[in-house]
C-alpha cells in the first residue's frame, strides 16, 4: 500500500510537448462507481494493471496497485467495466527533478490534457514549467472516474477549469 | 481468466463434519455493490486474493483471482470494503473424486452452512453425498454478495431455501 500524494493541472501552451521524452497509450475501466473507492483496470502496451483507490478528495490517497495478465484486463474493460472506456496517451516529460506525466484524452474526452506530478510528501517543493496552466486537484470533474461518467465531451462550461 | 462452474447445496445434516480434512478461517469483503462484476477481498490464514467475478446469475461465471500481500488485504478490508464483513469457516471434505467446501459462516451469517461443488463443465458428473441437502445454485440470497448485504441473521422466513 502506497500513499499516493499527487498534484494535477491544466496546460497553458503546447510547449510542453518538445520536453516529451516518451509515450505510451493507455485505455482504462471502472470496474465500480463508489463512493468509498475505485477500480480501475488499465492496459498500456503489453502491460495491464489492476489499482484500487480510496476515493478521498483532494491531494493525499491510500493506492494499491498490481500487475496482471494483458488478457485479462483486456477481458475486464470489454464485459465488466463501465462503458465508455478512458482512452488516452500518457507522455512523460521530466523537468528540474520531477516527472511530470500528461494525459492527452481521445474518444469521449478528447481536447482535454491535464498534467501530473506525484510527490513523496505533501510539502514537497516542486518547480513550476511554464507551460503549466491553473491547478486542478480539488476539481473532482477531472478524476478519472468523472470523466469515465460525464466526458469532456458533454461539458458544457467551465472547461477552462474551476468556475 | 477462468470459467467457474460451481454448484450450491445447503446440508441435510452434520454428518460430513466426519469427513473434514482441513479448516480455514475466512474473512472477506466487496469493494463495489454493482449488478455487473463483483470485486472481493479474502483472507485465509496468511494469504490473501483479490477476486473479480462477473454476477452472472446461475452456475457459470467470469473469474479473475489474484494473490496480494496480506497486509494491504486488510487495509481494503478494514477501511475500503463494505461492511459487515463475512466471516466463515471454509471446511474442506473430499467425495468419491471432488472436492466439497463447505463453508460455516459466523458474526451476522451465524447459523448458515452451504455446501459448494466446483465443476470443470456444465454437464460434469459427481456423486451427491448422503449429508447433502437442497441445491440453492439459482439462490441470488446464498451469494456471498447478498450475504455481505442481506445477512442471514436478518432473514424472515425460507432459511431452509428457495420458498
């Protein structure tokens, strides 16, 4: 069990993306929709995982996290998870000692990109890119599990961020 | 991924206690409450698995089983799972080329004995032992999901199986 300590964000530019180092598509599925907790099954590549999340709001959550056959999560999103699948690629871009992952969304989401950064502790300095745009971690339209819900697709205002 | 086939039976009386040949104390909880899958958390003993089970009605069912460290077991149990938590005894009583788990429960299921048979086809034969009672397969009250909601304890009438 890991605490999981992780600060997100919208992107004020493209910049970013000359900083990219690798990336990776990923499709992920709910197999809940508690209040309590998540259950995600993810697929990246020829990896699959399967992550349980506490469903705390804000920066600071209990994470467990295992590895599992590809066949089987790919089993899981197509006949037990909650429709329609998170489609999107994930690109890593380190800056000043961290590495920043940034989510660029496809399918029901797409035109959404939202950056984050896990840090060990909730004090921890980190230096802000410029390419950062306003912070998002408390908004709970952009968990994962909301968008899994209501796609960006669908929003109707406000998606700048926080109203 | 497996494709389960098991069978529920109540019991018709205490004679296969007789028969045991291993005991293990259970404890086990739900992550999610959903009509699709279900996600359960065990522990026996030391070990501990997570379960993902499709909630096909009936006697065959999607499973996916993976062991996890027992620790973050009881973490999702103690703070992340739905309680009551189930409690029970699995008994393990082999007959004529199978083998029965017969699982006792206790706390808010005290009082509930049923008998489970798992089978590698549909149309797989087995012998029925004399201490075997009334099949409640189709039963949706006898699952443990059920039971995690509905506890035996609280019941009115049909303990003896389907009305």
């Amino acid at each position: 069990m890991a605490i999981e300590i992780e600060k997100k964000f919208l992107l004020a530019d493209e910049r970013w993306r000359a900083e990219v180092t690798e990336s990776a598509p990923m499709r992920q599925g709910y197999l809940n929709r508690e209040q309590r907790c998540s259950v995600r099954v993810r697929t990246s590549g020829k990896q699959a995982w399967l992550n349980i999340k506490s469903a705390t709001i804000g920066a600071q959550r209990q994470e467990f996290e295992y590895e599992i056959p590809l066949e089987d999560a790919d089993c899981m999103l197509d006949t037990l998870s909650h429709q329609p699948l998170i489609e999107k690629v994930r690109h890593y871009v380190p800056y000043q000692g961290h590495l920043w992952e940034i989510d660029e969304f496809a399918g029901d989401n797409a035109g959404l990109i939202v950056a984050e950064i896990e840090l060990s502790h909730p004090d921890e300095h980190f230096a802000r890119p410029d390419w950062l745009g306003q912070e998002v971690t408390m908004d709970v339209r952009y968990y994962n599990t909301s968008l899994s819900r209501h796609p960006y697709r669908n929003w109707e205002d406000g998606k700048e961020g926080l109203a």
